[in-house]
C-alpha cells in the first residue's frame, strides 16, 4: 500500500465526530505523522483503534495511557498541539 493511500486511510479513522478529538488527531496526523519513525507510526495506528472516550481523556489529560507507546504518542500529539496553531481546523 502506498504512504498516500495509507495516510489517507488514517485520516478518516482518525476523525472521530468528536470535534475536540478532531481539532487534536487530524493536524498532528497530517503535519508530523509522516516523520515519526516506525514505532511511533504504530503506536498511532493503535491509538486510533481505542475508544472514544479513551482517547478523549487521554488528549484532555486527566489520564494517562497504562501502555509506553500509547503514553509516548498521547504526549507528543498534546505536545503538538500546545505549541502550534490549530486555527485552519476550528471548522471542521
């Protein structure tokens, strides 16, 4: 499968309807996914298969992940989000 096909098979399991979840998974997947090594590209991939909910008290902070890389990849997308402007995506 080709990386353009797989991003694109990414971002729409990646938007979840929730648009807090929205705004935080579809910049960072579309702007620092592709640079992510291969453990952090699955550690995604297996964040975006959890609930909903999960995910949401995950990106909100009130808990952590139990799981390394599903802390490792929750923390850079916070982290991404804290540090860059996210204004194209208020819309969605």
């Amino acid at each position: 499968m080709s990386e353009d096909t797989t991003l694109k098979r990414l971002y729409w399991h990646s938007r979840r309807g929730m648009w807090e979840l929205d705004l935080l998974l579809l910049p960072f997947l579309e702007h620092r996914y592709p640079d992510l090594d291969e453990g952090d590209q699955a550690a995604y991939r297996a964040l975006i298969e959890e609930e909903d909910q999960d995910l949401f008290f995950w990106l909100m902070r009130r808990e952590w992940p139990g799981d390394d890389a599903l802390r490792r990849i929750v923390k850079m997308i916070v982290a991404y989000a804290e540090t860059t402007s996210n204004d194209q995506y208020r819309t969605l």
